[in-house]
C-alpha cells in the first residue's frame, strides 16, 4: 500500500477496489471541454462548455444539437470561460439557474456571476449578480465554482488571477477569496468581513489560488474547498467565515520554474489545509456521495483531478481525512466534474475538445 | 584560430554562469520582498536557505533559457559589429540583455500562464534580470579579447 502525507500525518493511498465495483458508461460525446454539470428534476442535465455554451443532454445521455440561448456573454481564452451551472434550491418555482463565467477581455477581465430563468427549453430574464473586482490582466486562475448554503445564502470561489498572487492577502479586493452572496446577489448581514472598512464585504475567505472545488456537507455543517497549488501543494480546506487560508505566505508548493513561492509551510494565524497533494493532481470538481448505488461511499468526497486523470475518494473520520483511493484511472482524461446524480450514480465529466460525460454504475 | 575559439566557448559558459547564478540570486530576493510587503518576517538565515534553494531548484531551469539566448545572441552581436562601430562590451552586454527580454516575452507568450518567472511581473525585476544578463555579455567581451 502506498502512503499519503497530509500535514506530517500519513494517509493511507488505497489500492485497487477495496470498496466498491463498478462500470464507466460513456452517456454523451462531443462536449468541448465541459466544465459542470446540473441535473435537471425532470431527469434531463444541463452542461457548460468552458468556450461559452451551454448544453441540454437528454436523461438517455443524446445531446441536444443546438446550445441555450440567452447565455452572458464569456470571455472565452485558455482558461477563462463559462464555469459552472447551478440550479437554485426553488428552482421548480423560480426556474433560476445560477452560471458563473469569465467577463471582459484579455487586458482586463474577472469572475461574474449571473442568473437566468430555464422553462425547460430556453433561458430568459437574466441579470449579472457580482463580478470580482478588480479586473486583471491574462486569462487564469478564475476559481468559478458556487455551493449552497443552508440559509439561502451561496459561495462563489474565485482565483488569484496567477500574476497577482500577493493580492490574495488583500482583503480590499476579490481576487484570492470565495464570497458569499444572498441567492439574489446582495451581501448577506453576517459575512465575516462586513463593516471593516478596508475590506470588500463580499469576501467570505480569503488567501486562496484557483479554488476549482466545493462542497457543502450538511451532515457534518462543512464547507470544503479544493484548490490548485503550483508545483506541488494541491490542497482540501475545511472554510471558517474569515479565516485565511495562506497562500502565498505558506504553500506545500513551488513554482512552476522551480523557484521557492516561500520559505513558509505554515505561520501563526494562517489556517493550514486539511490535506495537501505534493506532487499535484490539479483538482478540479468536488462532490460529497449520499445516494444508494454505492453503500460503501456513503459520506465520502469525491475529487475529480485534471492533471493526475483520476478522482480521488476521500474517507474522512472526525474532520480528518484518513483514506485515500485512486479511481478511474482506465478512463486515461483529465476529469474536470464529478457529480452524485439523483440516481446515486457518480457522473464524470472529461476536459477535452471532444469531451464526454461518464456515468459510473455499480458493476452488477 | 583554436585560442579564439577556446576564448569565446570559455566566455559564453561564463556569460552563461554569470547570467544564470545572478538571475536566480535576483529573482529569489524579489519574491522574498513580496512576502516582505506581506508581513511576514524573513530572516537571514531563511533568506539564505530560499537562495540556495533556489540555486538548486530554479537555476538550472534558468540556465537553459539563458544559454538558448546567448547561443543566439552573441554571435548576433558579433556580426553586428561590421555595422554598429560600438564598443564590444557595450554591444555584447546589450544583446544579452534585449535577448533575454526578449526570451522573456516569447515564453511568456508560449506558457500557459501570464509570466513564467514571476520576478519579471514587474518593470524593476525584469531589470534587474537583465542586469544580469547584461554582465555576462561584458564577461564574453573580456574573454574574446574584444576592445571594451
């Protein structure tokens, strides 16, 4: 069995099938580069491409040929794009469907969040609800990711912008942080930083790089994050309101040219991750397992990873993470999703120009 | 004819050398004032040890983009020279530099990620990298023989 470090504490790397069989379908082909996925109450799913469309699969997995209309306008360009889509939680009342997206050009661009109502066939009445400030130059680290929160309230993770890592310890502006909204874009009464004047009061957290990952687990009233290190320091965090997560005062990682981002791992007052994968894995999507196709994965994570083509299990006990298990690596992709569908299958979104969507069925 | 070939390999490797080990000690200072502008307190022993680190880590990287650009840029200057009636130091010391700028900009355009070293985010840095770059050029000058 190979071993896993996490913070000094070994983890153990799980090999083969310990828990769990299970079969790969490949449901849809022909999605570029899809980047989320939302399952619709009729059965139906919506998928983002990150070039700027969105897409209606049909609950057999056939591909509706024409995308929605009536998507925002994206800056489409090597990472930036449309994110994701989420439905809101009175979404068979409202029709609200929430999408995250880059907006602007090369020069100057960010993080926007927008909704729009879904009747089922096309999109209408849409307005922008928040877009990171400030606008920076390049086209990386957008975050773009959102999770529900039980008192109505959502959380957007946004990036550092690369170029601009020093400004994730700036609370006076977006980039870095995650921000918590009201469902209709407005800065709920309690987040944390409302009332420090030097302070966006948006920010929910802050000190992040490419948070590309999140996830709400009610059971146990978390809020966990995955976020892309550099060479090296990929990182799970467990969220506080306020609370600062480092980078790039302390990171497991180094740059790409190998050059030391800093000398710190940890320091007094910086929230260390709960885990952290050096060499990377570059996570992307993250989802929590409650369905009954898999008992054995019944409060699990799930961590969809691009470079290392894979997703990683997670099994957690007392707020620690104790196993870790290597799954679908046959599948040979960068895996950009994982989502639990209402079937309690797991569904696998891969990033390439000619995409797909893999469902994950138990073997018998 | 041998020494002078001899004389240029020794001061191309110096260049190199040169270049190469003062853009690591450079870049490595710059990212350490970033965190600096942070708060955070960097002591002399950390700045030290994150120098040698980097000697280790970002160095050789480095030293292969350095060389790219010197094999181009030197003999570049060298022809110049039937035209610009410069003298060798300043020429060769200019051409490491524009060089190395420019070898910035061309990966910058081809890596993923807006600036490579992130030293060169800014003006000052990229500067001060060329600085570097422009001192081995004179190194090369001296071993050639070439009239500063």
């Amino acid at each position: 069995m190979k071993r896993w470090h996490a913070l000094g504490l070994t983890v153990p790397l799980l090999a083969g099938l310990a828990h769990a069989d299970y079969r790969l379908e490949t449901l849809t082909e022909g999605l570029e580069h899809p980047w989320s996925l939302a399952f619709l109450p009729d059965g139906r799913m919506l998928v983002t491409e990150r070039p700027g469309r969105l897409r209606l699969i049909e609950a057999d997995g056939s591909l509706r040929d024409a995308p929605l209309a009536g998507v925002p306008e994206v800056f489409a360009e090597a990472q930036a794009g449309l994110f994701e889509v989420m439905l809101a939680p009175d979404f068979d009342d409202s029709g609200w469907l929430y999408l995250s997206y880059a907006y602007g050009d090369i020069s100057a661009n960010n993080t926007c969040l927008a909704r729009t109502r879904f009747n089922g066939e096309g999109l209408s009445g849409g307005e922008v609800l928040f877009c990171a400030s400030p606008a920076k130059r390049g086209a990386a680290h957008y975050g773009g990711r959102m999770a529900l929160l039980p008192d109505d309230t959502l959380v957007l993770t946004l990036g550092d912008g690369f170029d601009y890592r020093e400004q994730a310890q700036n609370a006076g502006n977006h980039l870095g942080s995650l921000v918590r909204l009201t469902l209709d874009g407005r800065v709920p009464d309690d987040n944390p930083f409302l009332g420090d004047d030097g302070a966006r009061p948006e920010l929910y957290s802050m000190g992040h790089r490419n948070v590309q990952g999140i996830v709400y687990d009610a059971a146990r009233d978390e809020l966990l994050i995955n976020e892309h290190g550099p060479r090296g320091g990929d990182e799970l965090n467990l969220i506080q309101p306020g609370a600062n997560y480092g980078w790039p005062l302390t990171t497991h990682g180094v740059d790409y040219t190998g050059a030391q981002i800093t000398p710190f791992r940890e320091l007094p007052g910086l929230t260390p991750p709960l885990l952290h994968w050096t060499p990377s894995i570059a996570p992307s999507g993250m989802a929590l397992y409650h369905g009954d196709a898999f008992p054995d994965w019944q409060g699990d994570l799930f961590v969809s990873a691009l470079a290392g083509q894979q997703v990683r299990r997670l099994v957690r006990e007392e707020g620690r993470v104790v196993e870790q298990q290597v799954l679908f690596e046959a599948l040979d992709s960068r895996i950009r999703d994982v989502r639990v569908g209402p079937d309690g299958y797991l569904y696998l979104l891969t990033d390439h120009a000619d995409g797909a969507l893999v469902r994950v069925v138990p073997a018998s | 004819m041998m020494a002078r070939g001899k004389a240029a390999l020794l001061g191309f490797l110096l260049a190199v050398l040169v270049t190469t080990l003062s853009g690591s000690l450079i870049q490595t200072q710059f990212n350490l004032a970033a965190l600096t502008a942070l708060g955070a307190e960097i002591s002399l022993a950390t700045r030290l040890t994150t120098t040698a680190q980097d000697l280790v880590g970002f160095a050789p990287l480095y030293a292969s983009l350095v060389a790219v650009t010197l094999t181009v840029a030197l003999p570049l200057a060298a022809l110049s020279r039937r035209w610009l009636p410069l003298p060798a130091g300043l020429l060769y010391a200019s051409a490491a530099a524009l060089g190395l700028w420019l070898a910035f900009m061309v990966v910058d355009a081809l890596a993923p990620m807006p600036t490579l070293i992130a030293a060169t985010r800014s003006l000052t840095g990229t500067l001060c990298m060329l600085v570097g770059a422009a001192l081995g050029g004179v190194l090369y000058a001296c071993c050639v023989g070439r009239r500063l």
